[in-house]
C-alpha cells in the first residue's frame, strides 16, 4: 500500500480530504494521512500553519516531510488555491502571460513548484480558482443549509451554466467562486469551514469529478499510487 500526506491551504480542503478523499484513495491501495495544514510561518521554532500566502515556509515544511519520510512508497500532495496565490510562487511571474487560459496556467505553476522540490514523490495539485468552484458542480446541494434558497441557488446555477466547467469561474476580487457564493449566503463566509466540505458530500465526488477536469485528472493520478507501489515492490532489485 502507497502511504500519501497532503498539505491543504485551509481547513475547508483539510475536512474535504478527510471525509471524500481518504476512503475513496483507500480503495485502490493508497493509504491517505490525516492531512495537515500547510505552512506560513516559522517564528521561534514554531510552525504556523494555514493559509499558503508565503512560499518560502511551505517549501521549508514540504521539504521537511520529504526528509523525515524517505522510502519510494510514500508520496506527497498538496491542496492550495490559485485565487491570490503567494506572490514569490515559482513561476508565478512568467504565468502572467497564460492568465487567459487558466488551464495551461495552473499546470505550469504545478511543474515550476515540482521542479523547485525536485523530488519525485512530490505530486503538485493548485485549484482552479479556488476550492468553491467544486460546490458550482451542483448548486443545489446548498438547499440543505440555507431554507428559501431557490432564487440563490438559481443565480449560482446561471453562472455555472455560463462556464464550460466550474474551474473556469475567474479569481477577480469580487467574481471568485467563494465571493459569488456569499454574495448569494452571507452567511456562508463563517459558514464555510462546515458548510463547504458537507455541501462537497451532497453534490458528491463523482459529480465534481465530471465537472472539473482539472481537480479529476488530480484525483486520477493519486488513484495510481497504489498500483505503482505495487509494481515497483514486486520488480526484480
């Protein structure tokens, strides 16, 4: 079985991996950790973790797991949101130029931070825009949080339709997935760490799957750790 820590952003991607995520990952031999918030301080000693707006320690604690866990069955991943991402990102800069397809922006921004890793174990994944772009999958999950929802839902629904697929919703200030939704629940903004993840079970991980190519080819490839572990164990030393 392949072992696999992930480092989410916030506490809403943490509980999202947590309850979908692990036992589906347990089902093809992948054994998923407790994921952990990432890095964005080091002061004293301590590590402050959540957020993912600083780059330099979030290197720092992903290279520190690297260090501490070094066999070729243990893989590392990560959950962070290209909406306001940190500004000495690797490649962030010359990403500028690709801002008009987010598709092929993100993963140049994986494969500079993989290289700047460089570890083979390191399985990069950034969120088009941003982790409530899932919850644009089925808008009407949101009727099991907020009563007399149907024009909300509605609004949210016509934005959906208006994109090829939720991860295309823009990383604008006042247009990101998040921000579109609490313009339509207020609420949501406390609401989130809760209502985020749960609402993500209701539409359910199939259905984001089929809506957001990005974060499924994401999940694909860690469905593949297992088999790979597998396979290289079995191959003659």
């Amino acid at each position: 079985m392949a072992r696999l820590y992930l480092f989410a952003e916030g506490s809403t991607e943490q509980t999202f991996a947590s309850n979908l995520l692990i036992p589906h990952l347990s089902r093809f031999g992948v054994y998923l950790h407790p994921p952990v918030l990432i890095a964005h301080a080091r002061k004293k000693g301590v590590v402050h973790r959540g957020g993912g707006r600083n780059y330099p320690p979030m290197k720092n604690d992903i290279l520190r797991f690297l260090a501490q866990e070094k066999t070729n069955d243990v893989f590392f991943t990560t959950m962070i949101d290209l909406y306001a991402i940190a500004p000495d990102f690797p490649g962030l800069k010359e990403s500028v130029k690709m801002r008009n397809v987010p598709e092929s922006r993100v993963k140049f921004l994986e494969e500079s931070w993989a290289r700047d890793i460089s570890d083979s174990r390191f399985i990069p994944y950034i969120q088009l825009h941003e982790y409530e772009a899932y919850l644009f999958s089925d808008p009407k999950a949101f009727h099991s949080f907020y009563d007399n929802s149907q024009k909300q839902i509605a609004v949210l629904q016509a934005i959906a339709d208006k994109h090829s697929t939720p991860e295309q919703i823009n990383d604008g200030p006042e247009t990101a997935p998040s921000k579109r939704i609490t313009k339509q629940f207020p609420d949501f903004d406390s609401d989130k760490p809760v209502a985020g993840p749960l609402t993500a079970e209701i539409i359910g991980l199939q259905t984001i799957r089929n809506k957001c190519p990005h974060f499924h080819a994401w999940v694909s490839r860690l469905e593949t750790l297992g088999e790979q572990t597998a396979h290289e164990k079995g191959s003659p030393g």
